[in-house]
C-alpha cells in the first residue's frame, strides 16, 4: 500500500474518530472522563510499549461502560417515570372508585327517601297498583279525531289532568308557582295552588289569566285561614280545596334527618303564623266545620284526603262540591291504601253526584285512563310537575319518571328529600315483619282528634299504651344493668315488662329496682321443683301474672349459635340449684343447657299443676292456631300470647300477625289476646289492635335500645312506638283505643274475597 493511501486511510479514520468522540462527551459530559483521541500515528509519537490498537481498545473499553452506565440510568429513569404514573393513575382510579362509592351510597340514601311516609310502602304502591290494571282495548272504532276536553266545575280543561298543590315551588326554581301557573295556563288546565305557596296568591293570580283553585288547611287561628280564603276569592280563584288528612303531619324522616328548614312564606308576612306553622294545624277539625267554611265563602268547596267510602258518604252528606281521593302523595299515614286501588269504591258510593278526582302515583297517559275508566273525572299531577320545575336540560327528557333524576341533580339534597321525601323506616325481618306490609289502613277524617287517649289495661292494670316489653333472656349481655335497665324503663313509660325466666338479674334485683307492675315468664323444666320455687319467688316479690311458654319442648335449631359455640353464663336466679353454664364439646351451649332440662311431655294438663302452685293469673305464650287457642280455653288460661317466639323456633311457621285474627275470632273475648313479633312501628301495633289484640309485645329493639343506650335507650324505642302510634290514630280518626276497629284495616282476605 502507498504512502499517500496510507496517509488519507488515517485522515478519515482521524476524522470519524473525532466526531465519534466529540458526540459521546456531550452524550456522557465529564462523568466518562475519557482521553482525547491519539492522533494518527505519524504525528504523534506512541509511547514506548503502547500501540494504536491498545489505545483503541481502552477508548472502546471506556465508551462501552459509559453506554453501559447512560442505559441504566436511563433504565432507572424510565422505571422511575411510570411508577408515577402508575402512582398518579391508581390515586385517580382510587378517587373515582371512591367517588363513585359515594355517588352509589348517596342515591341508596335517596332511594330510601322516594317519598312516602315511615317504610314508605304507599308510595311505591301508588305508583305499582296502576301496573297491576290492565286494558281490555276496543278494535274497528273510528279514533281520526280525538277529543280529550273535559271540565271541572264547569270550567272547561284541554284534558283531564290538572296541577295538584304542591308546597314552595321557589325551592325547586326561583320563579316558583308563577312558572308553574304559566304553564298551566299554556296548557289550558287548573292548577291548584298550595296554602303553604313560595309565592304570594296575589302573584300567582296576576301572572297570567286562568282558572285556579286554592288548597287549604284550617289551622286553629281561624281567622287566618278566613284572611286566606277571602283573599283569593278576591284574586279570582275558582273554588276552596280543604285538605283533610293532616290532623298532624306524617313523619317524613328526610326532612328529620336534614333538619329541614322552610323559608318564609309570603302568604303570611305580618300575620305572625310562620313560626307556627308546624304547630298551628287545627286535630279538632271535623264535619260540622265544612259548614263554618261555606258561611265564609260563596266558592265551590272540594275536601281533598278522602280513601274511604264512608267519608265519601259524610262529604256528601256535607254538602262538598268535589271529592279528592288522596293519601297526601304518600307522605302522611304509610300503608294506607294506593289511591288508585280506592277510586272505584268512592266513585260507586258517591253516584255522580259531585267530581271524584284522583291524587296520587300518575306517571304516564295510560294511568290517565286507567283512572277514568274507573270513574274519575280527572287526575292531579304532583311531583312530576316539581320535578319539570327544578329540571334544567329537558332536552333528553323521554318520559315523566326521567324528571326526578334530573331535579334530583338540580336540587340541593335537602329540598329534593323535602319533595321526594316522606317518613320513618324500611322492612326488617323477613316474614314476621314483611306481613304487616300487607295490611292496608282505611283511614277515617274529619274526626275530633285534638286529644289522642291510648292507655288501655290488661288483666285490669292500667298502662299508657298497649305496648309491652317481651320476655328476652339475659340482658346482660347487652348492658351491665342488664334486666334492671329495662325495667326502670318500663317503668318510667308506664307499661308492663314480662321478665324472662333466662333473666341474668335475679326476681328480687328487678322487683326492687322500681315500683311497677310486672308479669314473669317461665318454662317448665324436668325438675318441677325448680319451676315451683322460681314461680313462689315471683308471687313473693310481687309479679302480678305467670307467662308459660309452650312452644319449646326441644330448642329451634339456631345456627349462628352452634357456629359460634354459644355458652350462656350462670344465670343467678338458679344459683345453688344447678348451672347453667354448659360448656359443650361441639354445638350451642344453650342447645345442651335446653335438652338436659326442658321437659318435652309438657301438655296441656299441667296448666292444672301451674294452677296448683300460684294464685297468679296464666298466660300461655306460643299459640299459632285456632285450635291451640280453644284449647288453652278449655284450659282456663287468662290470657293468650300469639307468638313464634321471634321466629326462633320451628322455621316456617306462620308471621304472629296472619293468624291473630283467627285466634282472636276463637277465643270471643273471652280473655285477652296479645301479638308478640315483628311489631317495629306504631303502624304495626294500630294494625294488630284493629285485627284484636289487646296489646303487643316488643322484644328485639327492646335488647337493641338496651344495648345502644341502656335505659335511656329502651325507654326511647318505647317512647318512639307511643308517639308513632299516637300520630297513626289521629290520622286515621281514632280519638281512643277503644274507636279502633276491624273497618280501619284492610288485609290479603279483603283482596281475595273481592276477587271471587
């Protein structure tokens, strides 16, 4: 090779060498530290000893560890960059998932809040028992035109549906009852305007030309309620609607828990009534006062809260010029019957002699029809027309159930609870307590209940209320003071607790606990003289009756408590007589405990022995049939507890409350009958009353109130049925205990027979 090749080879080899070189320092910086290139051999002279190749070799050596270095920084770097953005991915995930957790639980809490009194089972069967009418459609008739006009007290309307009264539209859109009139009159239908209107009646009349009627409550100022009147007779307005189902408002636990405030209404500025006006409702209004307000106006008078045929009857009777049938949109007395399930009952009994009108549960067109079909003149749409109200994009709206997602969306929570909100609770357990669902109220209005008396008496001794304590075992496994507490409780609420024979408290600890009449209940167990012994202590202490159990020969088979091993502790009302502490090998303790020591040949003769060892009055507790019932008759019972001892016995056997009245109707009055099991609201003790009972029995929130609270909490669960149960009587026109009767309800038989 000549020298002048040789020479141009290295050139090149110089140059790329450089730029090589010059991309890796600014690549790595001085972290690489590495050697400038030699220069190509000839102008500089090699070391001795050292080679170009050598040099080479190290620079190569050299830039591979630098590369080696830059791709696992670059690696960390990397693996450093999405772990961030996993981390910033999983907390957006986790927000939303949380978020989500809150949207679903918050329209749960919502779902529970749909309107409607306590469980809230009218309002749901408002709606639910159009679903259950079915058409029977006509074929070959002409339908080119269609005629949908109808009128209202001769005033006529494009189509039978009219605006019910709904309270404070401007919580729903700033306009309030103005915007609502103006569509009503756009429609050319009536809209009937609320006493208890955001706007003033004045406003409302002079916001556009229309017929429109005023809803009205009578409060106990009755000359506020006549101010009223007169004002909207002067405004224009057509006729009075009086609104009869409110002796006192329906708990509605929405506005309970939201602590619901209403703003000032308008209506009453400078009549010094809005700070009373939850108090103010007059319970003492009856019939004879649609004749104090016809002498107050010339206006036609419509009674609006009607559900029963008798009242249908007394309001013609009266003299109205219109009926409403309505259970106050569901948010008064719960269980009371699906307007629309009442209709053909009232239109029957009133002959056309006056509008029947229907409120409550419309949705759609075809329950228009269903409703006329059945006689009415017309409907009244409520809170569809609230929801359109508060809605803001009805652009997407296809049908009227869709306007409550979107008001519910609109609307701040308390005033969407306000509207869509009713009272109290939901269903508990399964049979026991789902079958007092079934029982429909009939109430009765316009009753004198300004004063609500429910003490009653049983086996001669006066309680409050016919609310009693069940016998539950060992309370203190619930608080410390265990049957003590609720004894106390008992006392101070004026009823009559029956103290378990598995009590942890001795007899005498709850006798002297306080002053107040109490019963005992017992078991036969294989060693009669122990049952003696415990019933002569009783007697000595004071107890004023003997409950005998008679449904546990053998123990139902309780399976959370064979899982969990159950073991109940000594009992001290049998200490030196034998223990109750059975630890056992496999299974309940209290299983074991039973079988060694019930007596399974208990019959009905040895309610002849209990008579021998006690002049105390008897009770038998656990009588589920007609049969048992006449049996425990002939055996010379005082009393019959109906009772499947909380459903802990024989799986299957029937709810307390489907067979009461069989064994009510067997027994003659001839001695008390009481309902022990799933009673959970005063609802449920006015039903068991109106199929019989004397008193019912509560046994599950007792222990719950107990153990949340001790004393104070079981005097709250029993202060809380009292009170429910009082407010049940005045709305359905039960001044006492005694006005209670089998016409107030209406159970699964009455469906059936009308069936036939």
């Amino acid at each position: 090779m000549d020298t002048k090749y040789k020479q141009e080879k290295l050139t090149r080899g110089r140059s790329s060498s450089w730029v090589f070189f010059d991309k890796l320092d600014r690549l790595i910086g001085s972290t690489a530290k590495i050697s400038s290139p030699p220069p190509p051999r000839g102008l500089l002279k090699i070391p001795m000893g050292k080679s170009w190749n050598l040099y080479h070799r190290q620079a190569y050596e050299q830039i591979e560890n630098a590369k080696l270095r830059q791709v696992a920084e670059m690696e960390k770097e990397r693996l450093r960059f999405f772990k961030e953005v996993e981390m910033q991915r999983m907390q957006f995930f986790v927000k939303i998932q949380f978020e989500l957790s809150q949207l679903k639980q918050q329209r749960e809490e919502n779902g529970k809040q749909y309107g409607g009194a306590e469980d809230q089972h009218t309002l749901k069967e408002n709606v639910e028992a159009f679903t259950r009418i079915m058409f029977r459609p006509r074929v070959l008739v002409d339908v080119s035109k269609i005629d949908m006009s109808t009128r209202i007290l001769g005033y006529p309307i494009s189509a039978p549906i009219m605006i019910a009264p709904t309270a404070m539209h401007m919580l729903a859109h700033p306009q309030g009852e103005t915007a609502t009139a103006k569509a009503a009159a756009a429609c050319n239908t009536i809209m009937i305007v609320s006493y208890m209107a955001s706007c003033t009646i004045e406003e409302v009349a002079s916001s556009c030309n229309a017929v429109r009627f005023l809803q009205i409550y009578v409060y106990k100022r009755r000359d506020v309620t006549a101010q009223m009147v007169k004002r909207a007779e002067k405004a224009g307005f057509k006729a009075i609607v009086l609104t009869v189902d409110v002796p006192k408002f329906g708990r509605r636990e929405a506005d309970i828990k939201n602590k619901m405030v209403s703003p000032q209404l308008r209506n009453f500025e400078g009549s010094g009534v809005e700070a009373l006006a939850s108090s103010t409702f007059d319970a003492s209004l009856t019939w004879k006062d649609i004749e104090w307000l016809r002498s107050i106006t010339k206006l036609p008078i419509m009674v609006k809260g009607i559900l029963t045929r008798e009242d249908a009857l007394r309001a013609i009777e009266a003299g109205v010029d219109g009926i409403v049938v309505s259970n106050h949109g569901a948010r008064q007395l719960d269980y009371s019957p699906a307007t629309i399930t009442v209709l053909e009952e009232i239109v029957h009994v009133v002959g056309g002699r006056v509008p029947v009108l229907l409120d409550g549960g419309v949705r759609r067109g075809t329950d228009v029809f269903k409703a006329l079909a059945l006689g009415a003149q017309a409907v009244l749409i409520g809170r569809p027309v609230v929801y359109g109200l508060a809605a803001k994009d009805m652009d997407q709206i296809v049908n009227v159930n869709e306007f409550q997602e979107l008001a519910k969306r609109a609307l701040p929570k308390m005033y969407y609870d306000f509207y869509s909100g009713g009272a109290e609770d939901q269903h508990t357990l399964k049979e026991n307590v789902e079958a007092f669902t079934r029982i429909m109220f009939r109430p009765r209005v316009l009753v004198d209940v300004s004063k609500i008396d429910m003490s009653t008496r049983i086996l001669g001794y006066p309680i409050s209320a016919p609310i009693m304590i069940a016998p539950t075992a060992m309370h203190m496994l619930a608080h410390p003071q265990g049957e003590t507490a609720t004894a106390k409780a008992a006392a101070t609420c004026n009823t009559i607790m029956i103290v378990s024979y598995m009590a942890s408290c001795t007899i005498e600890e709850v006798a002297s606990s306080c002053n107040a009449v109490r019963f005992l209940q017992i078991y036969v167990y294989k060693r009669r003289d122990v049952t003696a012994q415990i019933v002569k202590r009783a007697e000595k202490a004071g107890f004023k009756a003997i409950v005998l159990t008679v449904d546990v020969p053998k123990l139902g088979r309780r399976e959370a408590d064979i899982k969990n091993k159950m073991v109940s502790p000594q009992l001290r009302n049998f200490e030196g007589l034998f223990s109750t502490e059975v630890i056992p090998s496999e299974g309940s303790g209290v299983e074991a405990f039973a079988s060694s020591t019930f007596d399974a040949s208990l019959n009905w003769k040895d309610i002849e022995w209990l008579r021998s060892i006690t002049k105390l009055p008897i009770l038998v507790k656990g009588i589920l049939t007609g049969e048992d019932a006449l049996k425990a008759i002939e055996a010379g019972v005082d009393g019959i507890v109906v009772s499947n001892h909380g459903a802990r016995q024989l799986d299957y056997s029937p709810a307390t409350i489907t067979v009461l009245e069989e064994i009510v109707h067997v027994v003659g009055g001839r001695v008390p009958v009481l309902l022990d099991g799933g009673v959970r609201r005063g609802t449920d003790v006015f039903k068991a009353l109106a199929l019989g009972a004397k008193a019912v029995l509560i046994g599950r929130p007792v222990v719950y109130g107990l153990a949340a609270k001790g004393e104070d909490g079981v005097r709250k669960v029993i202060e809380m049925l009292k009170n429910e149960l009082e407010l049940t009587m005045a709305l359905s026109g039960c001044p006492t205990i005694d006005n209670i009767t089998r016409n107030h309800v209406r159970t699964e038989s009455y469906r059936l027979k009308s069936m036939l």
